[in-house]
C-alpha cells in the first residue's frame, strides 16, 4: 500500500479547478505583450478611485492581523442591505462562503442539488465534505426548478442555485423562484449565488436578501469581485438567517479576510456611483458583442451577466487557440458540458472590438 492510497477517494476523483487563462502565461508561451483578456468576467475598468484610495492608506498597517469580525466592512454591509449583523458571514471571495455551506449543511450519505452548467464550485465544496452531487439536466441551458423539486429526498440537504448562473448567464425570475420556494420542504437549504447579481437589469429579476424573511431556509451569497472590481482581493459575505450564520461563522476559519480587502470592500459599498457607471459601460459592451456575434451567425445564450457564451459551431478549443495566437484570451467552458462554446467578458469597447475582429479573422 502507498501513501496515496490512505486518502480521501472523492477527492481523488476530482478534476482540478481551472481559472481563465493569465496574461503572464500567455507572454511566456507566445511572446505576446498586447493582450486582452476576457476570460474570467472581471471589471475591465478595475477598482474604483476611493477604493484605491482606501488601500494605499491601509498598505502602512500590513504588519497586523486583520480584524477577524470584519467589523467594519460588516456595518456597512449591514447598512447597504438593511439586514442583522448576525445574518453576515465574510469571506476569503464568495468562493469561500459556499464551501462553509457545504461544510454546514452536507456530510457523507447526504445529497446536495445543482443544474447542469452550473458553477464548478459547488462540485468542488460538495464533493469535499462527502457529500452526493445531483446533477439535474437543464432546462433552455438553465436551472429547471420543477426538476429540482422532483429530485428531492430524504437525503437532499441543500440546493445551490446560481442567479444569474455562470457560465451560461441564464436567469431565474421572481415569480419561479417564489414558486419553487414554496413547494420545496423548509428543511432543505438553498444557497442562492447572486455574483452578478449588480449587472442584472431584468425587471423580474428576485433580490435574494429582501426575501430572506419569507424564507429562513435561504442563503444568499455575493462578491466583491465582479462589478466593484475587487477580483484579485478576494471578498465575498453572505446573508442568511442567524441560525445558520451562526453556524457558517463557527466553521469559518480566523482572519479569513485580509486587511486590504475589508478596507477595499467597505469603499466600494460607499461608491455607488461606480456601480452605475460600471453597469452602463457592461450594457453598452453587451450590445457591441451580441452585434458582433450576431454578424458572425453565431448563436449564443441570452446573459443576464457582464459575459456571454456562444456556439463557434465546432471544437471550441481549437478557436480558442486561434484566439490565443491573436493575444485575446476568452474561456472554453467544455468542463461545464459544452464544448461547442467559449465564454467572453465584455470589457470596454476597444477590447470588445479587438475580440470581434480577431474572431472574425481566426474563423
């Protein structure tokens, strides 16, 4: 017997998460020094002044350990969204919180539901606390809710929902979601993750936190990452009831949340106008690109989000790899069960333009 074999098999059978591809890989591997990346849905604007502002002047400090309660950040969070501060659990991203809610929720012999094309996370955070992953086929490339409801068991702990969801940018609207939280047993947990939730202008469209009094089953999970431009800090808190926030912040590990990002995260709350102007210039690049794709005939898939996916009718891969020889990283996403597409962020409107043209020539 070796070493390896002592291990925890689930693991074992699990595939490594793979992030967009970095700039500095690229440089390395072709020699390309004009690059744009559109690859992992980030503000292509970057971080705000204020928050910039807010972490040059918390840089003298790094020789101290965060504040472990996040007291700050948690009050103003508990401003902006009107809930308890003993509904808030912070984060190393967003990323964090889901794998102590399956942490909290799921252990071995219990089932944990999620949609097909659904975030890669959940997979991860289930699979490494024992739990059983139930795949449900989706529905239009998103969540089917009725599906979900008939997949329920004994066993079903918790229900991870991504709205809207990466990587298709399929959306579930207020009334379905409502309608699926009232036939689903109370004692079933459903994480609803609202990533993109700032960019979403559809006029259907459910704000988890407000309906967290109707429903003490729900757990809301946000970031900093997407809109405020916070990508590399690593911020992210959600909103539950106490019951479970309580439960969430025993298994949290100390100081999970560094020092500049609690400061860069309370800045941005403060900085609404950079929200707006972000999603003005997401709107405007959605319109340049699905103009773009649509000149192409290419087909993609109707995005709540600041990316959009669409159908390049062959192996993706292997435009992928034109588009790389062109110095424009986007993402293939056949690891979420299609692998026809790749996914592209929409960035400010020359590097829109120079993904369009690049495709075009790569086709």
């Amino acid at each position: 017997m070796t070493q390896l074999s002592n291990i925890n098999e689930a693991i074992a059978q699990l595939r490594p998460y793979k992030p967009g591809k970095p700039v500095e890989e690229l440089t390395r591997e072709l020699g390309i020094i004009d690059i744009v990346k559109l690859a992992s849905n980030e503000n292509p604007r970057g971080p705000g002044a204020l928050v910039r502002e807010a972490i040059a002047q918390a840089a003298a400090s790094l020789s101290r350990y965060p504040d472990g309660s996040g007291l700050v950040l948690r009050d103003a969070l508990v401003k902006s969204l009107g809930v308890r501060d003993t509904q808030l659990t912070l984060g190393n991203g967003s990323n964090d919180v889901l794998d102590l809610v399956a942490r909290v929720a799921v252990e071995p012999g219990y089932e944990a539901i999620v949609a097909e094309h659904s975030f890669v996370v959940y997979r991860l955070a289930v699979t490494c606390c024992g739990g059983t992953l139930v795949e449900i086929p989706a529905k239009d490339r998103g969540a089917d809710l009725d599906a979900f409801l008939d997949a329920v068991t004994e066993k079903t702990r918790a229900v991870f929902i991504a709205n809207p969801n990466n990587p298709t940018g399929t959306w579930v609207n207020h009334d379905d979601f409502g309608a699926f939280m009232d036939a689903l047993p109370p004692r079933v947990w459903v994480v609803l993750d609202e990533a993109y939730f700032e960019y979403v202008e559809e006029p259907r469209y459910p704000d988890g936190v407000a309906l967290l009094a109707r429903y003490p089953n729900l757990i809301v999970t946000r970031t900093f990452s997407k809109i405020h431009g916070l990508a590399a800090m690593r911020v992210g808190y959600s909103v539950s009831s106490d019951e479970f926030a309580d439960l969430l912040n025993r298994a949290r590990q100390p100081f999970n949340v560094n020092s500049l990002a609690l400061v860069a995260a309370t800045a941005a709350l403060g900085d609404q106008e950079f929200v707006t102007s972000s999603r003005q210039i997401n709107r405007e690049g959605m319109q340049q690109v699905l103009q773009g794709l649509d000149a192409l005939g290419l087909p993609h898939i109707p995005s709540a989000g600041n990316f959009v996916s669409f159908d390049c009718g062959t192996e993706a891969s292997e435009v992928f790899d034109l588009l790389l020889a062109e110095g424009v990283i986007v993402r293939p996403i056949a690891e979420y069960g299609l692998p026809t597409y790749l996914r592209v962020s929409i960035g400010l409107a020359a590097e829109n333009a120079r993904f369009l043209d690049a495709l075009q020539r790569v086709l």
